[in-house]
C-alpha cells in the first residue's frame, strides 16, 4: 500500500491539477534521464478547497535521486536551467497575445515548465551544508522569475473557458484542459458532482467515491500530519503534540511585529483584512497581495523558502514565517500575537 501525505490545501482549479500533475509525473521523469518523479494526488472537497498528496514511500516517486541525480551529473543543471529559460519564453510570448486558439498550446507548455519547478524547490529549500551554493542562488532566481508567469497562466485559462463557455462560467474550475481541447464537455450533472468533490489521481477525474472508498480501491493510506517542504524527515508531528501559546516555522523574511490575527482561507475573505493585521493562512496565493500589503507580518502553514508567500514577503520586506503546519488549527481571527520572525516563532499573547 502506497502511502500519500498531505502537503497543501488551497484553492486550485481542475485545469491547475492537470499541469501540475503532468510536469511532476511524466517532464520530470524525461528531466531526470528516469532518476525518479513525483506523484502529487489531488483531493477536492464540499468547501472548494483542495488537499495536495504526494507519495512518500514508492521507490519510484523518491526524493533523494533527485539529489543524487545532479550530485552524479552537476552540469545538468546549468542544461535543465537553459531549457527552462526558453519555455518560460515561450509561455510568456504566448501569455502578451493569448487567444482562444493557443489554449492547448498554453497548456502544453505550462505542463512542460511545471516539471522543472520541483528541481527549483528543492535545492532552494534544501539543506545548504549538503547542496553546492551556486545551484541554491540559481534556484532562487528560476523560481522567483517564473511564479508570476506561472499564475497568469492558469489565469488566463480558466479565463479561457469561462469566456467559451459563458452559461457554465460557476462550473469552469472543474472542467479540465483535454475537454476543451476536445469540446466534449461534460454534462451539468457531472461538473455538479465535480463541483460537490472530485479526486484527481494519476489522469483520472474521480467523482462520487468517498475518500475512504478511494483508498480502499487504489490501495492508497493517508498521512493527514501536514509535511512541509524541505524538511530533513518526516516525523508523524500532530497537533496534540504542539505547545498551543508557541507556534514554530522557518523564517522567510526576519523582523518583528505584534498584531491581531486574520486567517484567509479563500479569496472571498480578502476584503475584511485591515492594516496591520497579522496574516495567517494554509498557503498564500496572488489574489492575497493587497493584503499582503496591509498586513504587519505573514504567517503560512505550509511551503518552503521558495514558496509564494516567502517570495512575495521578501519583496515586500515583511516579517514571514512558513512551514508552521498548524498555525490556521491553533490561531483564531482576533487573536494577539507576537511574530518573531529573527527566530521562527509565533506567540499567542491572548
């Protein structure tokens, strides 16, 4: 039995799920020569938000030949670092005068440079002593250059299918890329199911199966203990464990501040951040920046020093801890508290 561990949970349309899952599963492996890939499993619920997967312990979805991979051959790097270059291009070419009929070649390219990001991650957020420098300083700048082009892109897609198909505009976060490519869209009673929840495992777009059905049927176990990018292990941390008045992370961005505390879930919550609050959420996404802006510090329950909410707080010079795992369970909107961002911890005052 494969065993899939939570990594994320945000908002993220079918089409979203497809390229991510293509570039880590099939580009990656091509990148890699077959060192290894990745298999992100994406579980939608009745809330819009999504729970991201990944496989930890199939030999063939490992993180460590990753490493090993550019450890064996260091002039990969600068190879697979070109490439992405000219696919960025690409897609930034295509994104200045995007129409209708580029839609599939949008998608195609989006799901070619999604294989390269896991390489970026990683060495930006692995451990420094083991990774040659020069490879952590060009993953910084890759990752930050591309997360801008990244979400206009799906952007632009789900724009796409919204402006194609007007009367199903509530429905087009859950039609996927190859069904417009194909106009064989779904009926209403099938987007309605998608729309109540879906799995999007492997290809598959699956509906009306509980979670447990699921697993039972692709023997699949879950670790529901939320793991964070670039962590040396995975230990099976739970909540119980955690002391509830100190709550830990990595730092971001140093600096200090003291607030009340307002957790974003979602994009429809965004306009009751005031200024000077503290910004806690699972994930921060582009539609989160004018209250990035506002806000006196940002606290993340996942990512790692390359995800979006670290990016945007380094250019905005705010205080930033990620990787908490637990923030949005222990926190609640109108809580004091202090964030020390000089050493990853967030206090609970009252």
């Amino acid at each position: 039995m494969r065993q899939f561990r939570k990594f994320f949970t945000r908002e993220i349309p079918l089409i979203v799920m497809e390229y991510w899952h293509r570039g880590e599963y099939k580009k990656l492996h091509k990148i890699l020569k077959g060192a290894t890939h990745f298999n992100p499993l994406f579980i939608r619920n009745k809330n819009g938000l999504t729970d991201v997967y990944y496989d930890m312990n199939n030999p063939d979805t490992a993180l460590k030949p990753l490493f090993d991979y550019f450890k064996n051959n260091p002039n990969e790097f600068d190879r697979i670092s070109q490439e992405f270059k000219v696919k960025q291009k690409k897609i930034s070419d295509l994104l200045n005068n995007f129409k209708i009929k580029s839609f599939s070649k949008l998608f195609n390219n989006i799901a070619e440079a999604w294989g390269y990001l896991p390489v970026w991650v990683q060495f930006g957020s692995a451990d420094k002593n083991n990774i040659a420098a020069d490879f952590i300083g060009k993953s910084y700048v890759l990752r930050d250059k591309f997360q801008e082009v990244e979400y206009k892109t799906g952007e632009a897609l789900l724009s796409a299918i919204k402006n194609k198909y007007p009367k199903l505009e509530q429905y087009a976060d859950v039609i996927s890329a190859q069904e417009v490519i194909d106009s064989a869209i779904p009926d209403l009673i099938e987007l309605k199911n998608r729309k109540d929840s879906l799995i999007y495992f492997e290809g598959q777009i699956l509906t009306q199966i509980p979670k447990k059905e699921f697993a039972e049927r692709y023997q699949v176990g879950f670790v529901e203990d939320l793991a964070t990018i670039g962590e040396s292990n995975l230990p099976n941390e739970k909540i119980s464990d955690v002391n509830m008045k100190l709550i830990k992370g990595k730092v971001a961005y140093s600096g200090f501040a003291k607030g009340y505390v307002r957790i974003l879930m979602g994009h429809d919550q965004i306009h009751m951040f005031k200024e000077g609050e503290i910004l806690v959420s699972p994930m921060t996404i582009p539609d989160f920046l004018p209250a990035m802006k506002k806000a006196a510090a940002i606290v993340t329950d996942e990512g790692g020093m390359l995800c979006h909410a670290a990016i945007v707080a380094r250019e905005l010079k705010k205080p930033c801890i990620v990787g908490t795992k637990f923030a949005t369970q222990i926190l609640k909107n109108g809580d004091l508290v202090e964030v020390d961002a000089n050493k990853g911890i967030v206090r609970l005052l009252k």
